[in-house]
C-alpha cells in the first residue's frame, strides 16, 4: 500500500515537472517561434533515451501542441494561409524523409549527430538573440515564393533528424524571404509545424521508433504545452524575445555541449561543475545586454516623431 502510494506520487511528481517544462518550452516557441523541439529532445536526451525514440517522443508531444497553438496563432491573425501551405507540405514531406533517415542508422552515430546538431542549433538562437547574427544563411533576392518551398523541405529534414529544428531553420528564413511582422512569421511557422509533426509520427511508426517511448514524460510535455499554447499566442510580439532567446540557446549548448565532450573525455567534477557555472554567469551577462539593447529600441520605437511645418 505505501509502496503504491509513493509510486504514485513520484510518478505526479515527473509529470508536473514536465509539464513545467513543456509549459515554458511552448512560451519560448509560440512567441519566439523557436525552441519547443530542441529544448525537448534535449532534455530526453539528457535523460539517456536513444535519438530515435528521443525524436518521436518530441514529435508526438508536438502534435496536441502545436495543433492548439497553430489554431491559436490562426484565431489572431497571426498566419499567412499561403505562405503556410507552401511551407508545411515540403514540410511534411521532409520531416518523413528524416525520421526514416534517423530509424536506419546506428544508435552511436544517431547520439553523437543529433546531440551536435542540437548544439549547433542552440549556437543559432544564441548568436540570433543575443548578438544579432544569423549563422544559417537566408537567401536575401529572388522571388518569395521560390524559396519557400525549399526552406519548408530543409525545416522538416533537420527538425526530423535532430529532435528539433523546424523553428530555428523556418522562422529566421521566412523573416528574410517574406515581408511579414514577426508575430505573423512566428505564427504561420507554428501553424506549419503541425503537418510537420503528424508525418514526422507517421515516419517513426513505420520504423517501429515509437515502441520505447517514455510516455509519462510525453504527458507531462504535452499538458504544459497545451495549457500555454493559447497564451504564448496573444503574447507573441509583446514579451522580450532577446533575454529568452539567450537563455534557450544557452541551455540547449549547455546540455549537449556536456553529452559531446563526455564521448571524448571524462573531466574531473570540479572542472565539470567551474565550466557550467562560468558559462551560465556568461549566458546571464549576454541575456541581461541583449535586454537592455531590445528594451532601447522598444523605445526608440515608441517616441513620436516630430509633425513636419507646413
């Protein structure tokens, strides 16, 4: 009886800490248009699950995720429906195309690809957000429409293969390619992400990537993510997207940047523990100057012009 008990709690426990998780991971993606995937399989991995089942279990707790916060984003105006077809269906078509990819290779070589594909992707949204540079290359000329169906194609690939993906590729380059303000760029590339997560699922299914799931944390993941979807949606444009951006990327270098040089070298604790502290005090000074910059501009933005004499 008691054994029960505390089995049940604990498992209530796992849960609701996920369910924070997956809470402020979905703040982070419905307003910055990034993070929910990397953060997740980030974390899943962290916690020992092999690539595969890391990339579907973050892909089945996006489909009631990113559904609601799409539906969301569309209920505000935040979606383009053009520019979201022509990027969710090569979307869709790439996100299979990885998830068959990730199932057919070996366990060694899935961990050590998509842990430093997580790595580079959190070193995107640092240099994104906290040092204004953009590492992918967005194409600047040419014809919108050229482009977009090749940028949904790539999105869904990696986003695929890496666990997560879709945001830091799709949002930056919808930014260059389109004219759009940034809370409909977010919007549509959440509202295409969908149709991305349905058949990155369907890809896992046929490799049978889905069988070791660890469903509690999927749950957890999933209610954080459902509850916050609606909100993070109204939100989008409002909160300091720099700080936020810093931090994510800062903890997705973190995390895989300790799976990385774990397969190379076994540091002692004490420079284990002085590396993470100097970086986290590193990532909290660039967050901090990253906020003071958006927060100049904001009111730069907000001090009216002079009226010109007649």
């Amino acid at each position: 009886m008691t054994h029960s008990f505390f089995s049940q709690e604990l498992t209530m426990w796992l849960v609701a800490a996920f369910a924070l998780a997956g809470g402020l991971a979905q703040l982070v993606d419905g307003t910055l248009g990034m993070g929910f995937g990397v953060t997740s399989a980030t974390v899943l991995l962290a916690l020992g699950v092999a690539p595969a089942t890391a990339s579907a279990a973050t892909h089945a707790a996006k489909l009631p995720t990113t559904l609601i916060s799409g539906l969301s984003h569309w209920r505000v105006g935040n979606v383009d429906k053009g520019v979201f077809l022509r990027v969710a269906i090569p979307g869709a078509i790439g996100g299979f195309l990885g998830a068959v990819v990730l199932t057919s290779i070996s366990l060694e070589a899935a961990k050590g690809g998509m842990a430093g594909l997580l790595l580079f992707f959190g070193a995107v949204i640092l240099a994104r957000f906290g040092f204004g540079m953009r590492i992918i290359p967005t194409p600047k000329s040419g014809h919108t429409a050229r482009w977009l169906s090749p940028i949904g194609l790539l999105g869904g690939f990696v986003d695929a293969t890496g666990g997560g993906g879709w945001g830091p590729v799709v949002t930056p380059s919808l930014m260059t390619v389109t004219s759009h303000e940034p809370r409909k760029v977010v919007g549509t590339t959440n509202a295409a992400e969908f149709a991305v997560a349905v058949s990155v699922s369907i890809g896992f299914i046929t490799g049978a990537a889905h069988q070791d799931i660890p469903w509690l944390p999927v749950l957890g993941l999933v209610l954080g993510g459902v509850i916050v979807a609606p909100i993070a949606a109204r939100l989008a444009g409002r909160l300091p997207h720099a700080p936020m951006g810093v931090m994510v990327g800062g903890l997705i270098i973190l995390v895989n940047s300790i799976a990385v040089l774990g397969s190379f070298a076994d540091l002692p604790l004490p420079v284990d523990l002085a590396l993470i502290v100097g970086w986290i005090v590193l990532v909290a000074q660039v967050a901090w100057k990253a906020w003071l910059r958006e927060r100049a501009g904001r009111t730069q933005d907000e001090v009216p012009t002079e009226p010109t004499p007649a």
